[in-house]
C-alpha cells in the first residue's frame, strides 16, 4: 500500500499541484477565523491531509454522486475532486463559517459538480431528494463508526457504499457491526496503510448497502452520538 501512495503523491504535479498550493493558501487565509485545521506546515499538510484524502481515490467509481458528512475544511473531498473532476459533490456541514470557507475553494479552484449545504446531516437525511440517492457517502473525522454511520448511510443508495477514513485503531470500525446491520449496511473491506515519512497508519473502512436504510434513522436530536446504536 505504500508504494501505492508514493504512486499517488507523484501523480500531484502539474497544474493539479497548482491547485492544491492555491487550495493551501485558502486554508491560511481563513485559518485565524474559522479554526479550520491545526496542521498548518507545508509537508504536513500535504501528507496528513491532502495525501491522506488521496488515498480512497480507487474506492470511489467513476462518474460518482458523493456525498460527504462533516466536510469542515474540505478533507478528503476537496483533494479527491482536484484528482478526480469526474466526480460529483454534495458537501454538508453545520457550520456557516465553514461552508463560506468551502465557497471560497470551490470560487477559487474553479471547481464544478460541487454543491454545499449548511445543514445537519440528520436532517438532510429526511429529505426524498437526498436520502438513498448517492453512490457513496465519506466522511473523515467527524465520530466514532457507529455514530457516524447513522449519519451517512442513509443517504447511500443500493449497491452503493459509505468510505470512512479513520485512525489506524480499527476497534471502533469492528464494534459499530451492530450499526451496520440495522442501517442496511455490511461491511465489505477495511484497508489499513502507513503515510510516508512516518506520518502515522491510517484506515479506510469500506461499507456497502445491501439494504434500505429504516425511515427512523437518522434519530436526531444528538441521539446518534448520546446513545449509538
């Protein structure tokens, strides 16, 4: 897996490096104000997140509808559609201040097939034209796999998958099993890898939908992460 990621880091050049320096200076910018991301310094950006996000690339089919949960700063959706402008995405985040941030990139970066909403997954969730319409749901840390399955699966339709990025600790991924079952999901594959340079392992956790999600789900009111299924 590492030579895979020393394959990815060298596919970055070109206008693509462009992109992710005018991306990185985006985030600089609007650091002070909106406490995006604590890794600031070049290498450590490019490996800990913008490498990072890289990774799942394969996992993701061509010409997808994605959408991600929790999209913060932009990790892993920002760097997978610099490499990938096939995709489409639907980026959901809470946060006013961020989604303005995630604007900003998106202006800046020219980049199309993005759109942004300044909702809580949970109720999006609730939404016909959102629930079960989306190829795949990614989220990177936002919550523990039980909680933060609640959330993205539901918006998965059949025969699709939720990509989690998560710590090298992979007791979380086995522990939300009961999650999956409930959600419709089943877990298919968890890959784990080391970031170069002695960044650290990493996992992707890999979740398809084998079922309708039940209407109930998502709960809401902060249910997913008081009492997880």
């Amino acid at each position: 897996m590492e030579q895979t990621i020393l394959e990815k880091l060298n596919e970055i050049t070109g206008e693509k490096r462009e992109m992710f320096s005018a991306y990185r200076a985006l985030i600089l910018e609007y650091n002070e104000r909106y406490n995006l991301t604590t890794i600031l310094e070049e290498q450590d950006m490019l490996y800990k997140h913008f490498l990072d996000s890289a990774v799942g690339e394969s996992l993701f089919k061509r010409n997808a509808k994605v959408i991600e949960i929790g999209s913060g700063a932009g990790f892993p959706s920002i760097p997978l559609k610099i490499l990938r402008d096939d995709l489409s995405f639907t980026l959901v985040e809470s946060v006013g201040k961020k989604c303005e941030f995630l604007h900003a990139v998106v202006d800046k970066l020219s980049l199309s097939k993005m759109n942004i909403y300044s909702k809580r997954a949970e109720d999006l969730a609730k939404d016909s034209e959102m629930r079960e319409r989306f190829d795949h749901a990614t989220a990177r840390a936002v919550a523990r796999m039980n909680t933060l399955s609640e959330y993205c699966l539901p918006f998965v339709k059949l025969g699709g998958s939720f990509i989690a990025y998560k710590s090298a600790e992979t007791e979380e991924i086995n522990e939300a099993e009961t999650a999956y079952k409930i959600l419709g999901g089943r877990l298919k594959t968890v890959i784990s890898y080391e970031l170069p340079q002695s960044y650290g392992g990493r996992t992707l956790a890999v979740v398809e939908k084998v079922k309708p999600t039940p209407k109930k789900y998502p709960r809401g009111q902060g249910k997913e992460r008081k009492s997880p299924l």
